[in-house]
C-alpha cells in the first residue's frame, strides 16, 4: 500500500491543514508526529525505501525500539503539507535501541524529521506507557492566545489550569487532568523534552511559556480538538482579561465539583482551590 493513500496518512496532512487554518502554523512554525501501528507498518512496507543513513535522535528513547512514525520536516511549512505531502514530512524508523532513526519515506527534496523530534518521541514514550498503547499522536503549534497568557499568568499548572476552565464549561471535561505549564526553555533539544515529558505522566497538554503548545492523543481528532479547545478557551480569557481584571461571576469549586459527578470526570482538588481576595492582584494561590 501506498504510504499517502493509507487512513493515518489523510489524517496527518488534515490535521496540518487544519491547524494552518487557525493561524497556528506560521512560516515553519509547530510539528505533528503519528506513532503506526504494526499492521499500518507491515502495510507500507512496499512503499518503503533503504537509503536513509542511520542519525542518532539526541536522546533514548527505548520503550519505542523499532517503531515506525510519520514526522513533519524540519524548517517545512505545515501549509505546504497538503500541497505536498511527500516533500514536507516522513516516515522514519526508529533502531533496536531507540537511539537512532532513519528516513523511509518522504522528504524526497531533501531535510531532516522535525527539530521537536527529541519532545515528540519522548512525550510517544512517556504516552505509550502510561495510555497502555493507546495515544499515538503527538502535535505542536504556537496558538496565539495561549502563549499571550504566558506573559500575563504566572507560570503555574494550578493556575493556567483553573482560569481556562473557568472560561468555557467544556473544559473540566475535556481536559478533567488539567494542563501543565514549562517555564521558557531553549527548543529542539533534550532538557526541554525532559521537562515536558515529565508533564506528559500526568497532562495531555504541555504549555511551552513564550512558544507554543504540545498536546497528546489517540488519534488526529482528539489531539487536534483538545488543542483547539484549550486554545478557545484561551482567547476567552485574553478578552476578559481585556475587558477587565476581576470577573463580576464564574464558576465556582462547588459547581466544578457539581460538574465532575454529572460528567464522571475526576477533577483533581488542587486545581479547586478557594481564591484569596488578593488573588486576582499577583494571582497567590493562599
Ligand atoms: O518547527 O515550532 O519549536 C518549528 C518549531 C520549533
Ligand atoms: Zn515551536
């Protein structure tokens, strides 16, 4: 079978197009990688070439020895993915060790998997584990409104979490774990993969502050729509913060709480704190 004319290949090139459309996606900006499944694997084998030299990937990542990915391009615009997609992403192969990668498939003009390729296998790892095999897609994008609360909200998973599902009732349930938040770190290398994937034990969303947003799920709908909703939510908020500093009504602890039974969600009662009356002052969480 052709690699473009397979199920994950249509929805990897969708969801490119899709984020491009928001505005997420400037000149070469965010990445999206698809970790196949087995049988997705053996059924592009004929489509699959050997030339590809072994690269070391920049850390190790050994729960995924032998996988198979599909990865956008370094320096590749996501808006070009739908245009072509053979030029602007790949599908690599990882060794017996999880150490090194090579090209199968795609960049035929030439480059290089993703520069996040250390935070997307990384976050795979860490997803596969802990989802039981079940999270395949990892996407990165700079959302406009979530990295302007970055300069605004201190730095806190307690906090960023709180506000945007204050913003839209939607949210508790779509993210009931909450989000968590990376303080400013230099991209594309092994610390900032470490740090968000110690995130990614516990959040399906990791805010890179000043950068962009990493979110994690079982396929291209979940993960697009969870980025999507935490980015709505977002703007919401930049607007009311816009509007005023103190909100006149909001959702309370009490109705989260109300929320979460009807929803079966679990919503964990650090992010249900009570706010001090200084609170929307320096944003203290006593
Ligand atoms: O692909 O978004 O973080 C460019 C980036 C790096
Ligand atoms: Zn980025």
């Amino acid at each position: 079978m052709k690699v473009l004319d397979t199920k994950f290949a249509k929805g990897f090139i969708k969801c490119c197009d899709d984020g491009f459309r928001q505005g997420w996606h400037e000149r070469n900006g965010g990445n999206l990688s698809y970790r196949l499944t087995p049988e997705e694997a053996a059924s592009i084998q004929d489509d699959l070439n050997e030339d590809g030299a072994w690269q070391p990937i920049g850390t190790s990542v050994p729960g995924l020895a032998g996988e198979y990915f599909m990865v956008t391009g370094s320096g590749k615009y996501m808006r070009n993915v739908i245009l072509d997609p053979a030029a602007n992403t790949c599908v690599v192969e990882l060794d017996d060790k999880g150490e090194n990668y090579r090209i199968r498939w795609g960049l035929v003009e030439g480059g290089r998997p993703t520069s996040e390729l250390p935070s997307h296998l990384m976050n795979h790892e860490v997803k596969k584990r802990v989802t039981a095999n079940r999270h395949r897609v990892i996407y990165h994008a700079h959302t406009t409104n979530t990295i302007a609360l970055t300069f605004v909200l201190p730095l806190k998973d307690e906090i960023f979490t709180r506000e945007l599902w204050e913003m839209a009732t939607e949210c508790p349930v779509v993210f009931p774990e909450g989000v968590g938040v990376v303080d400013w770190m230099v991209p594309g290398g092994r610390d900032i993969a470490v740090a968000t994937s110690k995130l990614m034990e516990q959040y399906n969303v990791a805010i890179w502050a000043h950068h962009g947003m990493f979110c994690s799920g079982a396929d291209f709908d979940e993960t697009f729509g969870l980025m999507h909703t935490v980015e709505k939510s977002a703007e919401i908020l930049v607007k009311v913060l816009s509007m005023t500093d103190r909100k006149r009504q909001t959702i309370t602890p009490d109705e989260f709480r109300a929320l979460a039974k009807d929803f079966h969600v679990t919503l964990p009662e650090k992010f249900l704190f009570e706010k001090s009356e200084h609170y929307y002052k320096d944003y203290s969480l006593d």
